[in-house]
C-alpha cells in the first residue's frame, strides 16, 4: 500500500497589515490582509483576495480567489464562498472566467451562509445559513435560500 502525500496547512507569500492575528491552523496565501484583521482557525483564504482594515473571519470559513472584502466586516463561522459556478457541469480550470465577489465595508455575514460572485453593499446583514445568489444593493437585512430582504436598517 502506498503512503499519501501529506501537506500542512500554511500561511506564506501574504501581504500584511500591522496587527493582524492568524490562529492556527490556517491555510493562507497570495492575499491581503490590512490592519488589524482577525482570521480564526481552520479558515482557508486564497490568492488574490483582500480583507479590509478590522475586518474578522471566524472557523472555518473558506475565502476563494477574487473575493475584496471591506473594512470592519464580520464574516461568521463556516462561511463559504464560491466564483466557480461550474456552467458547464465541471470545474472550470480558466480563473479568468471565475466570478468575482465585492464585500462593501460594515458586511456582517452570518455562519454558514454562501456567497456566490455577487456585490453585497455596505452596512448589509446576511443571515446564518442563507445562499447570496444576486447583487445586495440596498442596506438591510437579508436571509433564505436565494437570500432576500426581510426588513431595511437605518
């Protein structure tokens, strides 16, 4: 029987802001974090993302390639994000065709939500467990399967 390749998770080749808290373990590479970011354990963010200033990403959250995410967020447990739709009922392996998504400042995304290549505007609630399928472009508080808005804030 042969043995598996084993791989550790890691962070390298990141760009940093000061005051920033990585708990291990973590998978993190090729991104962004600015000042004072948090990212909890068991949390994976991929290459070409940014994370805003006082932004925190709780476990086990997975942040793919070409997600911006603003300043003073808060990204909740298990939160997942996802730009390959995969039109043609397979991964597509062309990260040019891969959606992107745009998290404005003062988000707050609840655990276990799904983000898709959207726009959600600043000051926006998206609430646990709840599936982003389109653009967020007024400030409220959204949630279901597609989300939808379920009251505004002020």
């Amino acid at each position: 029987m042969s043995q598996p390749r084993l791989l550790q998770a890691k962070v390298v080749d990141i760009e940093c802001g000061d005051n920033v808290t990585i708990i291990e373990p973590s998978n993190v590479y090729g991104c962004t974090l600015e000042n004072d970011v948090f990212i909890g354990p068991f949390v994976e963010i991929q290459k070409n993302t940014i994370i805003g200033e006082r932004t925190k990403v709780q476990s086990h959250t997975f942040i793919c390639e070409y997600v911006t995410i603003g300043a003073d967020c808060f990204i909740g447990h298990g939160v997942m994000f996802a730009n390959d739709l995969f039109k043609s009922g397979e991964p597509d392996p062309d990260p040019e065709s891969w959606g992107r998504i745009v998290i404005e400042d003062k988000v707050t995304i609840g655990s276990n939500a799904t983000i898709l290549p959207v726009r959600i505007c600043s000051g926006a609630v998206i609430g646990a467990g709840s599936v982003v399928t389109k653009d967020i472009i007024e400030k409220g508080i959204y949630a279901g399967n597609p989300a939808r808005k379920l009251r505004d804030l002020a």
